[in-house]
C-alpha cells in the first residue's frame, strides 16, 4: 500500500476505529493463542485472537473483553478481540497486534510523527534484500525510513515492556534494522503500548534476555526507538506521547554504586 501526504485529510479521533458497534462479552479461556472463548449476550461465544505472545496478565477468568465484528461472511469467526480490561492498571488494553501498522499510517497521514517529519510517502510491507519491513518512508533529499512496528501489552512497575514471550522474530528484526543503519539510511522500531499505565519503555530482558542484548546494540548503533502510548476505548484507539526509553540496567547499577 502507498501512502502520500497529498492524501492527508483531517482524521478525526480516534486515528483506528474499531468495526462497530464494538461489543463487551467475559473472557472465559484461551486455547491455541488463536481461539478465545468469551460469555456474550449469556452465550458462550468463540472470538478470534491474532496475538501470537503470552498476553501475560491479560487472560484472567472474567475480565472483560472488547470485541469488533467483521462484515466478512466468509470469515469463520465473526469476533476479533481487541483489548481487554485490565483492573490492576484501570484500563483497557489493547491487544490486536495488527493495530500499530494501521496506527503508524493513520498517524503519518495526521502528521503526528515528530520522527517522520519532512517525508512525504509511506508504503507498507517493503522488500529489502531478503527481508519484509512493515513500512518504508520517503520524500526527495532525504534517506529511506526503514520502520518495524510491534504491539506492547506488557507493563511491570511502571515500565511498559516488549516481548512478553521470546521472540526470534523480534530478535532478526532488530538485526535487519542494525544492517539498514550501516547502509546509511534510516532504522525504526515503532512500539505502540497499548495500555496508559506505563512511565517508560525498555526490553523485556527477564523474558527474552537475547532481545534485550540485542534492543541496547541496536540503540547504540543508531537504529531509532519510538514507543509512544495508545489509549484505547470502545470507539477505538488514539494515539498519546512518546514514552522515555529506560536506561540499561547495568547502567543503572553503576549509578546506584556511584551514588554510594
């Protein structure tokens, strides 16, 4: 898909709607990370999950679900779940993992991207060499905007974190932003924390340590962290502020020792 400015419009909020009417049911189980059975209406009803990670602290029995229904009548799930409540944060949690793609170009198109000021063009699922980015970035004078999107459903004392499960795939990601900052051009990673409840942002290194090794090599070798906070309703998702990311903890281990 290509995306101009010149195709900018004033988009109202939320930038990601959800289908409506979007519809509570109770969460009940998951069962193989693609099925989740929900109580809707008073009938047991299974909606369909896209979100391939652990969901940690987010499939507990009876917490309330948000779901939109597609107009696909070839769909075999009519439900796509797309946040839960969370009563420890005090807020929904968004947890459709295609949502930051689509957040990314609606925000692009709203210009609320202070990274992605002065570029003119998006263009989702790029070819480069032998590896597919979410999205690519251009405009004349200016290098190739090479951006990886991920969805961020994890917050532990009051750092938002990404993964909650091991990621291989996180991990050549980060490597194949790594390759395009050494040719010069530009490298992203646009994490959308779906939940308001987090202060800063930082890997998960007590879940996928390999990740967070490679997030700081990534960080040090020029590749750009951009993970900005999403506030998620029945109506849909908007877009808010640009969380700090947190320092590396063996850093914070020689301040502490400093400090002493």
């Amino acid at each position: 898909m290509l995306v101009t400015k010149t195709a900018k419009t004033a988009l109202a909020r939320p930038f990601v709607p959800f289908a409506q009417p979007c519809r509570d049911a109770v969460f009940v189980r998951r069962e193989k990370r693609f099925l989740v059975l929900t109580c809707m209406d008073g009938k047991e009803t299974w909606i369909h999950s896209n979100n391939t990670g652990s969901m940690l602290g987010l499939t507990r029995s009876g917490s309330t679900v948000l779901a939109s229904k597609s107009d696909n009548p070839k769909r075999k799930l009519a439900w796509t779940q797309e946040a839960v409540f969370c009563e420890a944060a005090g807020c929904y949690v968004g947890v459709n993992t295609s949502l930051p793609n689509r957040m990314l170009v609606q925000a692009f198109l709203a210009g609320a991207l202070d990274f992605a000021e002065g570029y003119t063009t998006l263009r989702t699922e790029v070819q480069r060499r032998t590896s597919r980015f979410d999205a690519m970035l251009s405009a004349d004078n200016r290098p190739a905007l090479w951006v990886e999107c991920k969805n961020v459903t994890m917050v532990e004392d009051e750092t938002a974190m990404f993964p909650d499960a091991a990621s291989e795939r996180g991990r050549k990601h980060l490597e194949e932003l790594m390759d395009v900052v050494e040719t010069g051009e530009r490298a992203a990673m646009f994490y959308l924390v779906q939940r308001t409840d987090g202060r800063c942002f930082g890997p998960a290194d007590c879940i996928d340590p390999a990740y967070a090794a490679l997030f700081w090599k990534a960080l040090t070798k020029g590749v750009e962290i951009y993970p900005y906070v999403a506030f998620v309703s029945p109506e849909g998702v908007l877009l808010g502020d640009l969380l700090p990311v947190t320092c590396h903890r063996e850093e914070n281990a020689v301040r502490g020792a400093d400090s002493n």
